[in-house]
C-alpha cells in the first residue's frame, strides 16, 4: 500500500506541474521557451529557499523529473560546491550536480539521431 501511495503522490505532484505548464501555455501569450525558463528558476529559487526539498519529500519523482526538479538540482549543487569550495563553487556546483542528467541527455538524443536520421522540415 506504501508503494501504491508513493505513486500516486508523485503522479499528483507531476500532473500538478504540467497542468499548471498547460494552463500558461493555453491562457497566456508565453511562449514554451519561456515557461521552461520560469519553471527552472522556480525550482532554482524554490530550492534555494528550502522550499522545493519538502515538495520532494511528498512528490518523490513528480517533483525532481519535470524542469522545476532540474533547478532545484542546480540549486543543491550549488549551495553543496559553496560549502566544500567557496565562492567557485557557485559556478561549478549546479552543472557538476547536473551532470549525469546532462550527459544522459546527450548520450540519448545521440543516439536517436544515429537511428532515426534527422533532417529539417519542409
């Protein structure tokens, strides 16, 4: 049962987000581009506030696979490179924290373009 309720706690928290993604994209003249910035630095400031950690406690993967999840990473990162390193870690602490997920991403979409062969449209 405990199992059953994690996921539906990360399906709920999940959903919540991209529902609130679908209303700005259907209500508001913002564009994609601009919402996934908005929901990065909400993680990023949402994180750094000590906020996001307990929508992750609840959530679980809802909460750390959608864009706002990706800052909160950043923000970690960073504030853990701060800790150890100082002020260089401000700079080197969210993409070091990023960068299984970054390298994963590009190893992937390598890997679909090898497969499916890309090309421009029209």
């Amino acid at each position: 049962m405990d199992l059953f309720l994690e996921y539906l706690r990360a399906f709920l928290c999940g959903g919540l987000l991209c529902l609130i993604g679908q209303i700005l994209i259907d209500r508001t003249t913002l564009t994609p581009a601009k919402i996934l910035v908005i929901y990065v630095v909400s993680g990023v400031v949402l994180g750094g506030l000590g906020i996001y950690k307990y929508i992750v406690q609840w959530g679980g993967a809802g909460a750390t696979v959608p864009l706002t999840g990706f800052g909160y990473l950043l923000a970690k990162g960073v504030a853990q490179a701060v800790e150890e390193g100082g002020l260089l870690g401000a700079f080197t602490g969210g993409v070091t924290a990023a960068a299984g997920g970054i390298s994963a991403a590009i190893f992937f979409g390598y890997l679909v373009a090898l497969i499916f062969k890309p090309r421009p449209k029209g």
